[in-house]
C-alpha cells in the first residue's frame, strides 16, 4: 500500500520545525529523515516512529504496535518501528517530541 499523500503533507506540515525533512521512497511508502537520518516511515495513512530499547516500552504502553508484513513463508515483525500512539496526531508539539526521541536512537 503506497502513503496517503495527503497524509504525508500533513506530517511533513506538522514535523517542518524539526529541520530538514526530506521523502523518500521505503517499503512502498514513504521515509521521514531530517538532516539524512531517518527517522519515520508513512503506508498508507499510518505514521511509523524508530523505535529502540530506550523507547519501545513507551509506545508498547499506549498500544503502539510494530510494523507487520506477511510473505509465503509467514508473518514478519519489524521490531525497529512501531504505530505512532493516536494521540500524537492530535498534539503537534509531543509528536515533535517523540520524533526527536526517534532522531536521538542513531
């Protein structure tokens, strides 16, 4: 499934004081890096956020999930990016906050 490109504006227009943001193509979707380091990912009209030890439990605890795909052989976990919480859409300045974390696991 290709990104919601009215969703990715959206996300870029919310995330713009970040710093430099660019798009690229990942997964079918879209990447999210500022200054070259990506930090999130877009499918469809979900927002995917880097996670690491530090940060996985915090978005385990709002009932963030991993990314998922499945292939002939079986379902595949990407532990290294979980669902943006739905509350972070509908607050500009903790999304921000969760992104910098993101920003920092690098």
């Amino acid at each position: 499934m290709a990104a919601n490109a009215e969703f990715v504006s959206y996300i870029e227009e919310l995330l713009a004081p970040l710093g430099s943001l660019s798009a690229g193509r990942f997964f079918g979707g879209r990447s999210l890096s500022c200054h070259g380091q990506q930090f999130a990912w877009i499918i469809g009209s979900t927002l995917y956020l880097r996670v690491g030890d530090a940060t996985r439990a915090d978005f385990e605890a709002h009932g963030a999930q991993p990314f998922r795909y499945t292939t002939k052989k079986g379902e595949v976990t990407v532990r290294k990016f979980y669902t943006a919480p739905e509350f972070l859409l509908d607050d500009p300045e903790q999304l921000r906050l969760w992104c910098r974390r993101a920003l920092s696991l690098e």
